[in-house]
C-alpha cells in the first residue's frame, strides 16, 4: 500500500508515514481522486508544525492521531492543541482524525 500514484507527496513520504497515514492517503485517493491532497505542510508562517495532510483550496488541515507518547502525554497534548490554535487563526480547519489501535 505504500504506493499511492495520485496523491501529491514528499519524495519520500511513503517510507516514514505510519500505517494510519497511508491507509488514510489510500483512502482518499480511492474516494476523492479529482481533489488533490498535500501531505507534511507547513501552513503556519514563522512555525515548523507540519501536517499530516492538506487540501489548499478548503484551507483543511487533516492531522492523523498516533497512539506515542508524543500524542498522548501533556506535552504532546498541548504541543497539538497550540497547533490547531494557531492553524485556526490563520484560517485552516483541522480536522484530527484516529484510527484503530
């Protein structure tokens, strides 16, 4: 599954993305093949937060949520509430999106 011929992606985005953010890519792909997706931008100027996924034209941010301790401890948990605060004020709509453990 790590090939996924229509989403635009980060040369080598297939090999770091976890099996939730390619199942998502696959998905997307296969129900949504005429809206491009982007993956690991950097939306918020003056930041280096990335996102998992984008879709620039609806300003939708699209954040798959692990299961590390980097999503789940309070660090990790205020690092990705400040995330979403700031891509709020700079007009993205987040959406955080879980898998199955």
């Amino acid at each position: 599954m790590s090939e996924i011929m229509s989403l635009p992606i980060c040369p080598d985005w297939a090999a770091k993305a976890s099996e939730l953010e390619l199942a998502f890519g696959q998905l997307w792909v296969d129900l949504y093949p005429r809206l491009d997706l982007y993956v690991e931008q950097k939306l918020i100027p003056k930041r280096r937060f990335r996102f998992d996924f984008c879709h620039y034209p609806s300003r939708v941010a699209i954040e798959i949520q692990g299961y590390g301790p980097g999503h789940y401890s309070k660090r990790g948990v205020d690092r990705d509430n400040l995330k979403h605060r700031l891509a709020a004020e700079n007009g993205w709509l987040v959406v955080a999106v879980e898998g199955e453990k």
